[in-house]
C-alpha cells in the first residue's frame, strides 16, 4: 500500500514563511510526479505546483516567484517552500504522487493522495 505523509503546515504572519514536506511510502513501480493541491475554505481544489522526476515544474500564476517546489527522488520526497505568504494563501495543503504499481498480473496506474495539512496566513 503506497501512502504519502505531509508534515510542515501551522500558523504564519502574512509576508512569513513555510516548508512542506510529503514522503512516500510503500511499492511504487515507477515514480512519475508529485504535486502539491491546495483546496481554501468554500472553494475547490486546485493545483499548486507539481515536479515530474526529470525535474520538470509546473506553477499555479498566483504562487510564481513566491512558491519553490523540490524533489529527493532517492527518497520519494517532494518539498514546497513558501515564501511572501499572503492571507489568500490560506488553505488545506494537500500532496499528489502519481506514477505505476505492480500487481499480480500487470503494471497499473497509481494515483495517492495525502490527508492534507492546514496552512493558515492571518496576523
């Protein structure tokens, strides 16, 4: 059973920083990407940034030049460093791993989500 822990989240000041940290864990065939999704309070889901193993990024427009997102492939650990936190920035914080598992019979896609970790941004 492949499962990803975030850890990092908590209370910051606007203009503060955090660190999130997301592990995975368990038998991953091949790892393809891992992403960080955020869902703020009343509205949906939506993407953050995502790193594939070959180190290639992607961004949501809102957190560009704010927002850094790193992988330890060795570990199967995918970082998000956030910076000039703003209060819109408020929100459950939620990991993504996407990649293939074996099974008995063949080689399946894998898609995990994490439980999430609440970033909130308020002075």
């Amino acid at each position: 059973q492949v499962q990803v822990v975030e850890s990092g989240g908590g209370l910051v000041q606007p203009g503060g920083s955090l660190r999130l940290s997301c592990a995975a864990s368990g038998s991953i065939f091949s790892l393809y990407a891992m992403g960080w999704y955020r869902q703020p309070p009343g509205k949906q889901r939506e993407l953050v940034a995502a790193i594939s193993t070959g180190g290639s990024t992607n961004y949501a427009d809102s957190v560009k030049g704010r927002f850094t997102i790193s992988m330890d492939n060795a570990k199967n650990t995918v970082y998000l460093q956030m910076n000039s936190l703003k209060p819109e920035d408020t929100a459950v914080y939620y990991c993504n791993l996407v990649g293939t598992k074996r099974t008995s019979f063949s080689i399946d896609r894998l898609e995990v989500w994490g439980q999430g970790t609440l970033v909130t941004v308020s002075s």
